[in-house]
C-alpha cells in the first residue's frame, strides 16, 4: 500500500515553540497493531499547555493530538481480518501492561506507560497512526467520526470523572467551566440523575448547556459571584463541583460553593496554584480529588453513550490539517460552542 510514502503530520519539536508541519514516513505495523487512517482529530485544550510548556512529558518530535478516529487499513500479525475497514477511536494510553495499575485496567496512571499518542508519541494530527489493536474502540455505523473523535478525551474524561464523582440522583452538581470537556460532564451528571449547573462564559455557550440538560447556566461574564448565585440556587451548597477552568480564582470558588461533605473534582488546570485554608476543608469535611483521563471501559462507556444519543458530541467547526493554527486559537479562545475538530 502506501508503506513507503510520506504522510502530513504536524509536529511538537519543544516547548514554547510553534507546532510545525511536516512530511513524515507512513508507519506500518507490526504484530498486534493497525494502521488507522484518522478521519477526525480532536483539539484539546491540553494541545495548547503542550505547546506552552504547561505540559511537558519530556519527548519531542512527535505528532500532537490525542482526540483520534479513523478507520482501521492495515494490520499487523495476528490481528484478525475481520478489524480491517473497522471505524474505531483511539485509547491514547499504552501502560507497560505490568505494574499494579495496568493489572486493574488503570493505565491513565501507568508510571512507565510505553507510549501515550499525542502526548509522548505519534498522534492524531497527521494522514495516519499506528496502535495496537486493544486501542481501539470500534464504533457503531450511526457515529459520525467527527463527533466520536473528541470521545477519545473529552468524552471520556468526563465518564471517568463523572463516576469518581459518585453522583447521586437529585445531587446538586455544579460545572465550572462549560467547555469541551465540561459540556460532556454537564451531560454524564444529567445522566447520573444530577441536578445540573453548568457555569461558563457567553450565551451561545450557555445555551448550548441547557440543551444538553443543565438545569440552570450561570454566565461567568455577567454575574459578578457565582458562589453567591450557586449558594441562591442550591440553598446549602452544591454536592459536587467539577473544577475545569483552573485558575486561582475559579478553584477557591469551587470551594466556597460546596456544602459541607461536598466533593470537588479538579480536572481543569493552567499554570496557577490552588490556594486554600486548611480549615474550609476541615471543618465542612470537604473532599479534593483529582481526576485525570479515562481507562478504556470508560472510553467504551462514552462511545457506547454517544451511539445511544444520551450524551452528544457537538462539533462547532471542522479544519483541514493545514488549519491547525487557526483551530488552536479557536480553542484558546475558548468562545465556540462546541469542539474544534481537524480532519486530516
Ligand atoms: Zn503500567
Ligand atoms: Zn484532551
């Protein structure tokens, strides 16, 4: 097939420094793997902290993107023949399969992960990718692939941080910051029997919010305090806060909104620190977690969410590759309704 031609592929060479476009060898596969022809890739937030630094895994010269569908066009020894012409998203964590989180199917918290696409090897902004086969979920015929792409993070991200979370119907669940990422939490809260308030900036957005099930929408831009609008809905305090803008501010409020017993759930993060007297944690004995990516049964949940139409996916634009430039300020802006999809 096309072993040995070039394929585009945009780059991370360093941090703090532009991606860059480049021409690069088609990968093929070996035992256990495929070739996925990516349709779709998903721009996250977290491409931006790779690009300033914010996040560095150490490794360079890689392809960025780690929100990947495709179609499976080749395969390695011992992949069965039926997976060929399968549509599948793309588990961005390969663990080393050994330590005692890759036993119990946690490999988000793998310490010696063999490769994490996007992130520390090849990803999704690029013609095609090479994984093995456990990495791929595949997906029914009624998915879209530009929408199951950002499954692959945001979706799943929010299954793996909806489920830490607990939710119990009738919870007050509060989402702060309504972006990609939060739009999917608004969803799975709504799903879990959470009553949903989704804090976010601008109508459209908001808008967006209550469609997809949050009960109420507090534009950060026009309510000057939003814990006070919370504390006015909730009476008490909300049950859970999903934390996802990540500023100083954002992450104190976050406090302040709980009840006592409340949980928050850090997902979102930028480069300031969270700031907190011990004593608001102490004496209403709230709980702090983070919560970081998915395993793959919580992307399977997500995809499976999506193909069943109780959670969607909705993509404000769709680039070519070559636009990845104006996709990143699209997401840096942080203004659409929806995520900003590249389809290579
Ligand atoms: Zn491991
Ligand atoms: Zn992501």
């Amino acid at each position: 097939m096309n072993d040995c031609k070039t394929m585009r592929s945009v780059r991370f060479m360093a941090p703090g420094r532009p991606f860059s476009l480049r021409a690069v060898s088609v990968p093929s596969p070996t035992a256990d793997q495929v070739r996925v022809r990516i349709a779709a890739c998903g721009v996250c937030r977290t491409d931006l902290h790779l690009r300033d630094g914010l996040l560095d895994l150490g490794k360079r010269d890689f392809t960025v993107g780690h929100e990947i569908a495709g179609t499976i066009e080749a395969c390695g020894d011992g992949v069965p023949a039926h997976w060929l012409g399968r549509r599948v998203v793309i588990y961005y964590y390969i663990g080393c399969g050994l330590c005692r989180y890759c036993r119990n199917g946690e490999e988000y918290l793998c310490p010696t992960p063999k490769a994490q696409p996007g992130f520390s090897s090849d990803g999704g902004y690029a013609e095609n990718i090479v994984v093995p086969l456990r990495n791929c979920v595949p997906l029914p015929d009624n998915v879209d692939l530009a929408e199951a792409a950002p499954m692959g993070c945001a979706g799943s991200t929010a299954v793996h941080a909806g489920r830490m979370a607990e939710i119990h119907p009738g919870e007050w669940v509060v989402i702060n910051g309504a972006g990609g990422v939060g739009m999917a939490v608004v969803q799975y809260a709504r799903y879990a029997g959470g009553r949903v308030i989704a804090i976010g900036m601008g109508a459209e957005r908001m808008a967006l919010a209550r469609q997809l099930g949050a009960e109420y929408t507090i534009d950060a831009a026009e309510v000057p305090d939003v814990a006070a609008r919370v504390a006015e809905i909730t009476g008490e305090g909300a049950d859970v806060v999903f934390e996802l803008v990540g500023t100083s501010a954002t992450m104190k409020a976050a406090v302040t909104m709980l009840r006592r017993r409340g949980r928050m759930v850090m997902i979102g993060y930028t480069a300031e620190d969270f700031h907190v007297h011990p004593v608001e944690l102490i004496v209403r004995e709230i709980t702090v977690r983070g919560s970081v990516g998915s395993s793959l049964e919580d992307l399977y949940e997500a995809i499976d969410l999506l193909a069943r139409g109780v959670i969607q996916s909705p993509v404000a634009r769709r680039h070519g590759l070559e636009e990845f430039e104006t996709a990143l300020a699209e997401v840096q802006a942080g203004e659409l309704p929806g995520r900003v999809v590249l389809m290579p």
